[in-house]
C-alpha cells in the first residue's frame, strides 16, 4: 500500500502536462491585406476610399460650422450639415456593406478550406483580435494565413 501511495503522485505528475495538451489551432487573418490582393477587389476598395475621403472632408466642415455655431443661422447651418453627414454615412455603408458580400462570401469559403488543410480550429482576424484585446500575443510567422489564403483566392 505504501509503494502505491508513492507511485500515484508520480503517475499523476507525469500525466498533467498531456491533459493540457488541446488539438485546437488557432489562425489570424488580416481581412485588409487579403481583400487588396483579391482579383476583383477594386470597385469594393475604390467605394471605401471614396467614402473615407468623403466623409472626413465632411467632418472637417461639421468641426468648423461647431466652432462658429454663435448665432441661430450657424446653428440651423449646423445641425442641417450633421443630417447630411449622417444621411451620407448610412448611404456609404449601405452601399459598402453590398460591394463587400460577394467578396466576404468567397473569403470566408477560402479561409475555411485553407483552415480544414492546414488543421485550423479557429482563425481570427488580426485587426478585431487587436482592438478588442482578445488575442494578448500572436506569432505572426506560425498563425498567419494570410499568404495560403491569398493563393486560394487567386
């Protein structure tokens, strides 16, 4: 009885760090750099750039119409461009939203063949993986699928 006491903690020793071990893969994705080196990508990007510009152009003016916003016409002027700038953001994202579906669907069916391939149980995107801080470290070099998905697209 003694030898089993002492050979229990041993065998339990030995089999922790196997039960740690999980058949989980974790992969990242940069959307972006994927959506850039995608055939057929161009109006999708040409729209978002379009968009960015435009809107930031709009801010600048919403910025400087509330720095002067003294008298009821600065006002009325004011509150008449924040309507335009929201109406123009809805329209830019509605209209992004629907050049972006065609190219979603075929990353998303991308990325879950080069995943199946390569043994990936769960893939990220890198950027949403940064903002919200779901991802503390990532090695690049040995979760990346950036370049195997690319080559699937293309």
């Amino acid at each position: 009885m003694n030898k089993f006491m002492m050979i229990l903690p041993l065998a339990l020793l030995t089999t922790v760090p196997h039960a740690q071990q999980s058949r989980s893969r974790v992969g990242t994705l940069n959307v972006q750099t994927v959506i850039k080196a995608m055939p057929g990508s161009k109006p999708y990007l040409d729209l978002n750039a379009k968009a960015t510009a435009d809107l930031g152009a709009r801010q600048k003016a919403l910025q400087a119409l509330a720095a002067k916003s003294n008298t009821t016409a600065n006002r009325a002027a004011l509150t008449k461009a924040q309507q335009a700038y929201a109406a123009a953001r809805t329209s830019y994202a509605k209209r992004i939203d629907g050049a972006f579906q065609p190219l979603s669907k075929k990353i998303n069916a991308a990325v879950a063949k080069v995943a199946r391939a390569n043994g990936y149980t769960v893939v990220l995107d890198e950027k949403v993986a940064a903002q919200t801080r779901l991802a503390v470290y990532v090695n690049q070099a040995a979760t990346s699928l950036n370049t195997a998905v690319i080559k699937e697209l293309k």
